[in-house]
C-alpha cells in the first residue's frame, strides 16, 4: 500500500519502491518467526490490456507472488 496522509491510501504494485512499506522487512518478520502458513497477493491491477473483476487482475497477482516468493527464497539462502 501507499499511504497519502492520515488513514488514506490505495494499492499499489509489491516492490517496496512504489509502496510505504518495506516488504523485504515483512518477509523477514515472517520468516524469522517461522511462519509456515499461505502468502498470497490480495488484489492486483489490471495490466497488459486484461479485463475482468476490478480489483482481480491475474498477472498483476501473478507477478505479487512471484515477487514475495523471490523474498522469500532470498531470506531462506541468508
């Protein structure tokens, strides 16, 4: 997520880069405590011409999860 002021914000893609959060932190948290649940991109985008469900877009979801499994693979080779 991007935060904008207050309590307001929107999605946005992954990379910590376009949000306000430190996903490499995320996962490291998670990891370091031995979280062995599901990690799953809640809403994507609609990119590269999709339509469909707003909110659903599949490639973006697609390329969240990849994303958090490279950090995930990244904080397991430490």
């Amino acid at each position: 997520i991007k935060m904008i002021q207050d309590k307001d914000f929107y999605e946005c893609a992954h990379p910590s880069e376009y949000g306000s959060l430190d996903m490499y932190k995320v996962m490291q948290a998670l990891y370091d405590n031995g979280f062995d649940g599901y990690i799953r991109p809640d809403h994507g985008r609609f990119i590269w011409g999709e339509t469909g469900r707003p909110g659903y877009g599949l490639f973006d979801r697609a390329l969240g999860v990849t994303y958090l499994k490279g950090l995930w693979e990244a904080l397991s080779k430490r």
